[in-house]
C-alpha cells in the first residue's frame, strides 16, 4: 500500500511539472512578436488580390496586413487630375472648420477635451505642442476627399465596394439613413519631448498615462499616442505624412486586456490591463510612413505611436462595416456594442 502510494505521488510530482513547464513554454512561446503579412503595392498592383490569396489565403482580410506604397511619393503630392491635395499641411493650416480635439495625446484620453479650427489646432501641432486630431466630421464636410485618402480603386477591389463620397453621406428623406461608411482623419506630431499639460492634469501622473500590454510596446514618454482599443468595423489606416507606429493584438486575446466598453458611449471598446496583465499576449508590430497604409480587421485591439519623423502625421482611415466580421471575430462584444453603434448610426456619439 505504502509503495502504491509513494507511485502515485511521484507521478502526480511529475505531472505537475510537465502542465507547470507547458505553461511556462507557452507563456515564453506567445510573449513573442507576430509576423505581420506585408504586401508591395506598387510590385503587386496589377495582380493585387490574387497575390494576397496566394500568399496568405483566401481568409487573408481576417488577419492585420501592412500595405507598403499604397501611396506613390509622386501620388501624394498632388491629385491625379493635377489639383492640389486638401489634406496637406499647407491647405489644413488654411481650414477654418471647427472639431473637437485632444490638447494632450500624451496621456490617456479617448475623449476630445476641447473645440477649434482645424487650421489652428494644425498649427499648434506644428508648433510643438501636444495636441491630436481624431474626427470624421472633416470629410462628412468634404465627402469627396475620400479620394486623396487612398486610391479607391485598389481599396474597392481588396475590401468590397464601399468607399465613394456618396457612401460617407447620410441618404433617405430627411437624411434618415446614416452613412454606410465614415473616414475619420488623425493628425499629431512626435514632439521634441516637452509636456503641456492639460489644466488639473499631470502628466507624470500614472493614473493619466495608458497602460500597455508588453514591455516591449512602451510609448514614447510625453508623447501623441492612441491607446488600445478595438472597434467593430474594419479599418484600411493609410498614412498620409509622417509616422506611426502600430500595436496590434487579434480579437481572441481580448480578455486578457480587460476590455471595457468607452467611455463616453461610443462604439468601441478599450483596454484597461497593465502591463503584467498582458504579457503572455502575442502581437504584431508595424511602422506605417508616407504612402503606407494598414489593414485592421474587425475587433482587433490596436495601438498607436507616433513616432519621429521631419513631417507632421496626417493619416485617414477607411472604417466599414463588415458584417459576418463582425459577429465571428467577436460573438460577445458584437452583441454588447449594439446599444452604442445604434447611438453613433443615429448621430449622437461621434465625433
């Protein structure tokens, strides 16, 4: 009986290390970065799709992809039809329209704090300071910027036929019907490391400041960032000026970042885990600069930096609704977010 029980408790001793040293490997195996798939537009453009579904398979949209040159240098300096672009530095210093905006992207914010001219808040950026813009309402103005955001006939023959200008316009009688799809624009700058602060605020506050998922994805100090957070819908980011750098985390990984639904009611959700709460958790890392662009799919938590660079950040992001994405990426969250996706489709939320 003794020696029966002395063989049991060796290979329960046994067992346990074997499921502890698992653990530990997976932990190990998973902390490590993820390969994002990269395409070359320009290299690829005629044979796009098929180069895709070659490469990565027909489910290809299901997983982050960088797009390097989606953008020709040549291409972004001026439309095709040889006007000037509008989202230029030069002609959003000129833009008297006002938006809400961030005065401090260096510290956690998801909620814009304060009202200007898209023109002067450029100018503050230019200047040093802190500020970020983050808002559709530029192109529901301007609908037909849509096409100085990214050339839609590659993007409407990788993603569906969803991006023209009458798409970001409400439709029906009474403009009853929201919009199909919205292209909000993100300007901010890498700045040379000085702090102003919002008033009431500190920005050595810890409080204020983002938690982020790894050790390796820590921000710049002091510095524009968004923090992460996941939305349901997909998002083709395309880099206009400048930089970013982008953190991205697939929708299975979610409660390991302790989702919560944002703050202010609108329709995504944010991550409010530090660090150690995070650190069994793959990513993806990417840079995006001029001409780039990058695929978010549906309820994929993302990050961003901006990075330094001689140029002011000017970005636009493509977001549609992909339904089947919506609900198999995400079964619960699709379910939970109804209530404040009906707000923002009705126009209240948005910003």
């Amino acid at each position: 009986m003794d020696i029966s029980g002395n063989y049991w408790e060796r290979m329960h001793c046994v067992l346990l290390e074997k499921i502890l040293e698992e653990k530990r490997k997976s932990r190990s195996d998973s902390h490590a970065e993820v390969q994002i798939p990269t395409v070359d537009v320009q290299k690829h453009r005629q044979n796009l799709l098929q180069h895709l579904e070659n490469n990565y398979g027909n489910d290809w949209r299901r997983r982050p992809v960088l797009f390097k040159g989606l953008w020709t240098k040549d291409e972004l300096q001026q439309n095709s039809d040889g006007t000037p672009r509008m989202l230029s530095l030069d002609n959003l210093l000129k833009m008297d329209l006002q938006i809400p905006y961030f005065t401090n992207a260096s510290v956690r914010a998801l909620i814009p704090d304060h009202h200007g001219s898209v023109g002067d808040i450029v100018r503050n950026i230019t200047m040093g300071k802190p500020h970020k813009i983050g808002t559709q309402l530029i192109l529901e103005k301007y609908p037909g910027l849509i096409r100085e955001v990214a050339p839609l006939d590659v993007v409407n023959d990788l993603f569906g036929k969803y991006f023209t200008s009458d798409q970001i316009k409400s439709s029906g009688p009474w403009n009853l019907f929201p919009a199909t799809t919205t292209v909000p624009v993100f300007i901010a700058k890498h700045g040379d490391g000085t702090t102003i602060s919002q008033p009431g605020t500190s920005s050595s506050d810890s409080s204020t400041r983002s938690n982020y998922p790894t050790a390796k994805l820590k921000p710049n100090q002091n510095q524009p960032f968004t923090s992460l957070h996941c939305e349901p819908i997909g998002n083709i980011a395309v880099q206009l000026s400048g930089q970013k750098k982008w953190t991205l985390v697939q929708p299975e990984y979610s409660f390991h970042i302790k989702p919560g639904i944002s703050p202010d009611g609108r329709a995504f959700f944010a991550s409010w885990a530090s660090e150690s709460d995070c650190e069994s958790v793959p990513t993806y890392n990417a840079i995006t600069a001029a001409g780039d662009a990058i695929w978010v799919p549906t309820w994929t938590w993302h990050r961003v930096d901006y990075i330094e660079s001689k140029d002011i950040a000017i970005g636009g992001s493509l977001f549609h609704f992909r339904l089947i994405d919506f609900f198999e990426n995400n079964a619960l969250f699709s379910v939970l977010i109804i209530p404040a996706m009906l707000k923002e489709l009705l126009g209240f939320n948005t910003q």
